[in-house]
C-alpha cells in the first residue's frame, strides 16, 4: 500500500470516528441534542402561531384551571389570574426540546417581564426542584420557576415535554402547542401583544 492510501485510509477511519462519536453524543447527551435541535430553531425550524391556533374551540375556563406552586412555595391558580394573558409552559431539565427552546423563551420572557397583563407560569416537571434551579442559574434564565401539584387536566398538560400554552383573559385555551418552537420571533411576539 502506498502512502497516498495509507493517508486516505487513516482519513476515512478518523472522518468515522468523528461522525459516529458526534451521533453517539447527539444521542445520549440532553444539552448535545438542545443546541442541535437550537440550530433548527434558528434557522426557521419550530415557528408557532397563535393565529392558526384561535381557531380551536375554547375550552371553559372551569376546565382549563389548575394549582401550582410559585417561587416562595405558595400555592396559587390560574382562576386567580383571570383579567391576564397567561403564557404556560411545562418543562424539565433532561427534556433536550426543552433545553433547546429555553433562550427563545428566556428572550420572550424578558420582552414581556415589567408588563402586569401577562404572567408567565415556567412550571418544572423535575423531581428535584433545587436541580432546575441550579440549571436557571447556570445558565443564566431570569425565568420564574414554578412547580406542578399534580393535578393539572388532561387538555392542559398530558405529559408531553415541552407543553406551551397561552390562555386568553378569559381563562380559555387559545394557543396550545406540544414540543419546542421558538417563542421570540417577531411574528409570535406581535401576535401575543395582540392578545394583551
């Protein structure tokens, strides 16, 4: 064997590692598979719109309300919060879509923090409340932490991770979407203010 083939052989074997080692990564890594499925995002992948979602029927805002836990531990509802815009998202650490949407909704958040007609409920599904902490902080999310009391209805949250939902000023459902998507485009932020 000549060295010109010696060389392209060693190519090839390397170009293998490096393909299977970065798969092997994507597969069994939470914070690989987010900044991958972040770069889909990015490029214009996982854009939701309120819009098309107004046109489900409403569920009664009786159907639609549910306990949480906020930051200082105090149980509260969203019955409590009727007169205000509520954006909803259910998420958890080792969820890799949820990782992924996170600085679009940290981004999102941030637009939106000092104005009182929209509440956001970031409500964590992890077992360890002080791990999704640690993770808002490592990673430097200002999002308000809530926790889920277990007894959220089915036509809210059925288990899926990342659940997003927006209830109207009326407590109804107008914005329900399951899986990651990228929460601060323009045409999201523009249709949620229409909301307010």
């Amino acid at each position: 064997m000549n060295e010109q083939q010696n060389k392209k052989k060693w190519l090839r074997i390397l170009g293998n590692i490096f393909f299977y080692g970065a798969l092997l990564l994507l597969l069994f890594n939470p914070t690989a598979k987010g900044w991958f499925l972040r770069q889909l995002m990015e490029v214009g992948l996982f854009r939701p719109q309120i819009e098309q979602e107004a046109a489900m029927p409403k569920q009664p805002a009786v159907a639609t309300a549910f306990a949480f836990r906020d930051a200082t531990g105090t149980m509260r509802t969203t019955a409590d919060l009727k007169g205000k815009v509520v954006f909803i998202n259910f998420w958890a650490t080792w969820c890799p879509p949820c990782i992924a949407e996170m600085p679009s909704l940290n981004d999102l958040y941030q637009q939106f923090r000092d104005d009182d007609r929209l509440v956001f409920l970031f409500i964590n599904e992890d077992a360890d409340v002080q791990k999704a902490k640690a993770f808002l902080q490592k990673k430097s999310y200002s999002l308000p932490l809530m926790t889920n009391t277990g007894q959220v209805p089915a036509q809210i949250f059925s288990g899926t991770l990342p659940t997003t939902l927006i209830l109207d000023k009326d407590g109804n459902v107008v914005f329900r979407h399951e899986g990651l998507a990228k929460y601060n485009s323009a045409s999201f932020v523009k249709q949620l203010k229409s909301l307010l």
